[in-house]
C-alpha cells in the first residue's frame, strides 16, 4: 500500500474508532474539512462541522455506550470503504423516539472521501431496519422461522 493509501484508511478509520467510540467531538475539527458532507441513509445530509457535530452529539447521547468497530476497510485512490460493527443501548430520545433501554447491534456499510489528509465526505448505510427492531420500536417484517417440530 502506498504511503496516501494508508493514510486516507487512517484519518477515514478516526470516525468511528477515535471521536465515536472514543466520544471525542473536539476531533472533528481535526478530521473533517470544514465543508463536509455526511449523506445519511434516509437522503438527508449534514453539512459542515458544526451539523455534523451536533448530529453525532445527539446520537451519543442517544446511545451512552455507543461503540462502532470497524470490521474491514478497502482503499482505492481517495476512497475507503469500511465494514463497521454498530452498538449501544437506547438510553436518551432518538429520531423523536423515547428511550426503550434496549440494545442493539447491525452492521453499517461507511463510503469516506479523503482529500488533502481530511475527510469532505462520507456516505452512510447502517442496518436501520435492524436497529429498529432491536430497539423494540417497530416489529420485523420477516416472520421468525417455525420451531422444528412446529405444526407436526
């Protein structure tokens, strides 16, 4: 791997190793250009550091123990690609939702852009549907397999 490789893995890997699960928000002004883009999921996007702090405050605050381990990463020129292990227990309001004191654990899917050694942007695909049955909010639309022996 080349010398940029290695560290766009590094500065894209600081998200979720150093100022998520390290809880370190003052990192964002480290990491981040200050004209970022963070797409979410849903299309909705945070612009700048100061949005995207807010937007990550919440949810820690949301999810006190939150940690995300990153599973896997491929880089190719200024982009790396990371499998990450999202958990935590929903202690604080999140997405208007009340705390349910549950816990959860999907997979996020993270794109990040790295340019001039800062990040200008990241795409986000977490396992909301998974996260949200875990958390007891909504019920799984795929019905749970029948217990062998059931029905015999």
């Amino acid at each position: 791997m080349s010398t940029e490789t290695d560290d766009a893995t590094s500065i894209a890997r600081r998200v979720p190793e150093d100022i998520a699960t390290g809880r370190n928000l003052d990192l964002i002004d480290e990491v981040y250009a200050e004209d970022c883009v963070e797409h979410g999921p849903f299309g909705e996007e945070a612009r700048g550091r100061d949005e995207l702090r807010e937007e990550l405050g919440a949810y820690l605050d949301a999810f006190p123990d939150f940690e995300a381990k990153v599973e896997d990463t491929v880089t190719e020129g200024d982009i790396v690609a990371m499998r990450v292990t999202l958990s935590g227990t929903h202690e604080g309001s999140f997405m208007g939702m009340e705390p349910t004191n549950e816990s959860f654990s999907v997979q996020n899917m993270v794109f990040t852009r790295v340019e001039d050694g800062m990040i200008v942007e990241r795409w986000l695909q977490p396992d909301t549907l998974g996260m949200l049955v875990q958390l007891g909010v909504i019920e799984s639309p795929v019905p749970a397999p029948a217990s062998p022996g059931a029905g015999d």
